[in-house]
C-alpha cells in the first residue's frame, strides 16, 4: 500500500509536491472515514470548496478508490489517500480541520444510541490519533450518537493534555438544515429564507428545535408547532426506515457537513459575524455539553450563545431533552474513565 496516495506523486509530473507545499492558500482538511457513505459525498464537496488546499482522505478500507476518483477534479484542492490505522498519522500531520464521519449508521428500528458500543471504540482510536499528530485542529465529530461521542473525544483530549473545549463541535446541522426545510415547507418559504435555530443534542428528543425564534419572524399554530417539532426529531429516522436496511442519510449529511465545515473555516480565515449550532462544551444550561448557536472563529468556537426567549412549549421540551443528554453525556465520560 502506497502511504501518499494521490496524483501528485507520479515522478513524472514536474509540480510534484510545490503546489502543496508551495503555501498554496487554503486550509489543511482531514476526513476520517471517507470511504462510507457520508464520507464519499463530503470528500467530492470538499474538494470543490476553494478555502481547502489540502485534502486528506482516511478510511480503514477502500481510501485507494475514493482518492483516485476524487483526484481527478479539476478543483485547487491537492488530494492524498490513507489506508488504515498505520497511516492515520500520516493522515493528521499538519491539519487544520479533521472531519469524522467513521462509523456504522442505524438500521430500521435503532436508535443512535444502539451504535454506541461500536463508534465509542473508533472514536476513541482516531481522537488518540488527532491528540498526537493534530493537536491545534478544529474537529467535526459526526461519528453517532452525537451526544456520547463528543464527551468521549473531549475525554482522549483531556487525558492527552491537549484538550481545547472550543475546538471540539459535535456536527447538528443536519438538524438545521432539515428544520430549515420543513419549515420553509409550512411557511410556503425559499428555504435558503429560513433559519431555525436547533438546540440541545443530536437524538430523538434532545434535538429541540426554536420555532419561537425562527426567522423571518413568524408563527405558528399547536399544531403546525407539534407536526414540525416531531418531523425535525424524527428526520433522522424517517430516512432510516426509507432505506429499509441500506444506511441512514448520506447525501444531506455531507451537504450539512461541508456547509458546516464552510463556516469553521470561514471563521478559521478571520471572517466576522459567522455563528452556526454546534454541540459544544457549555455553560449554557447545567449540563456539560449542549448545542447552541456558536460564533465560530480563528480559536473554534468562541463564543457560545444563551438560548434566548423560549415559550412553554419549549420549556417543557428543554426539560425532557436534558433528562435524556444527561444519561448520553455520562455514558461517553464513563467510556473513557472506566
Ligand atoms: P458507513 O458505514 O457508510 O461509513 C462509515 C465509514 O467509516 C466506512 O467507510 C468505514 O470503513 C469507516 N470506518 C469504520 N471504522 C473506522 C475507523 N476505525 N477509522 C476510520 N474509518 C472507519 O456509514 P455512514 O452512513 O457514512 O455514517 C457514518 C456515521 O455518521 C454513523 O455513525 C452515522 O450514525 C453518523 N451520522 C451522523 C449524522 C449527524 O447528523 N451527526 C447524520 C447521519 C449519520
């Protein structure tokens, strides 16, 4: 196996390498688990975006393919392949930005925290390999469940004394962007208009989406408020059942994905005023982690938002969410300090 794959590397090409190394502008990106089903789509969108100068892409099977395929678009980005935990190393050295969708997804009838015994252990593996090789990187954990598995990553970090809670984002929004849609589906809006903010964590009832304060301010009524609430909850899951087997989302995953990625390194570069959610380390409520909106900057996320006005309706629905991230935050600690 090849340890650099990638189309730079042929002797015959005379740029070997200097477009890389030359300080080309841009950002250092690293995707662990490339080749599954997020991984693919968001490895092909992050090579279209132009802030990314390098692109690392990691997997523990087929990471050949993938960079071989991705490689031939003729965007900026220098692509380079990494197969398997002897490479992972190799895979981190010098990023700016790890992305992580490794893991397995959910089947008819999961729950995401069904898949904690699995992602808990691969979590752990590549967030050890990030302490070492990338310390100073912005991490984007989507690996599921969501709400243990950054409390896991947060935990290799503090044991490796390189922990930095704003540079740690636990990847909700793909919760956005469907509540987005949903609601520009109510309002008979452009969803492109329409930005709902959505708190709390990533499963079932924890994701607690703010249709007090969506805007273009508007209202709706009991019921219009229960059918989007339960739909953003559920969208996860009405995918799942839809592939019938095959996987969970993929596609809207990786657009929310470099969406997301977008912003930290439009906050990476200096840009003002970029705030997205994320599932963060907090103060916000007494919990130790929860999304909210946060400023995104050169150092991560550097501001956490306050969640801001809520109604009754969303005060009850915070209480229930906190009961059940509570449990999810100290399965992910224990994990790692049992
Ligand atoms: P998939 O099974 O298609 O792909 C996962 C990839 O991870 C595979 O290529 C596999 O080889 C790789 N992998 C496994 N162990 C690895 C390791 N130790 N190091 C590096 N790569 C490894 O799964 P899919 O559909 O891409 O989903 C990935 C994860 O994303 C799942 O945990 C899923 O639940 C989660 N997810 C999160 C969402 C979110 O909103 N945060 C939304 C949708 C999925």
């Amino acid at each position: 196996s090849n340890p650099q794959m990638g189309s730079e590397h042929h002797p015959i090409l005379r740029a070997a390498d200097c477009r890389a190394k030359g300080g080309a502008p841009g950002f250092k990106v690293a995707i662990l688990g490339a080749a599954g089903g997020i991984g693919q789509p968001l490895s092909m969108l992050m090579k279209m975006n132009p802030l990314v100068s390098v692109l690392h892409l990691y997997d523990v099977v087929n990471a050949p393919g993938v960079t071989a395929d991705v490689s031939h678009m003729d965007t900026g980005a220098v692509v380079r392949g990494f197969l398997g935990q002897p490479q992972l190393e190799s895979a981190l050295t010098g990023m700016d930005l790890v992305i992580i969708p490794a893991g397995v997804p959910r089947k008819p009838g999961m729950t995401r925290d069904d898949l904690f015994n699995i992602n808990a252990g691969i979590v752990r593996t590549l967030c050890e390999g990030i302490a070492k090789s990338c310390p100073n990187a912005i991490v984007n954990l989507i690996s599921n469940p969501v709400n243990s598995t950054v409390p896991i990553a947060a935990e290799v970090f503090k044991k490796a004394g390189t922990y930095d809670p704003k540079k740690l984002l636990g990847v909700t929004m793909l919760d956005v962007v469907r509540a987005n849609t949903f609601v520009a589906e109510v309002l008979g809006l452009d969803p492109r208009e329409v930005s709902v903010p959505v708190v709390g964590g990533h499963a079932g009832v924890t994701i607690l989406p703010l249709l007090s304060q969506v805007k273009p301010p508007c209202s709706f009524t009991p019921e219009e408020t229960e059918y989007l609430t339960k739909r953003i909850q559920d969208g996860g899951t009405e995918v799942v059942q839809a592939k019938a087997g095959a996987g969970s989302a993929t596609l809207s995953m990786a657009y929310a994905a470099v969406k997301f990625a977008d912003l930290c390194l439009r906050g990476l570069k200096g840009d003002a005023g970029i705030v997205e959610c994320a599932f963060v380390a907090s103060q916000v409520t007494d919990l130790p982690f929860f999304a909210t909106k946060v400023r995104l900057g050169r150092g991560g996320a550097e501001e956490v938002f306050q969640l801001g006005p809520l109604n009754e309706y969303e005060r009850v629905g915070l209480e229930k969410a906190k009961k059940e991230l509570a449990v999810s935050i100290q399965k992910g600690v224990s994990f790692i300090k049992k």
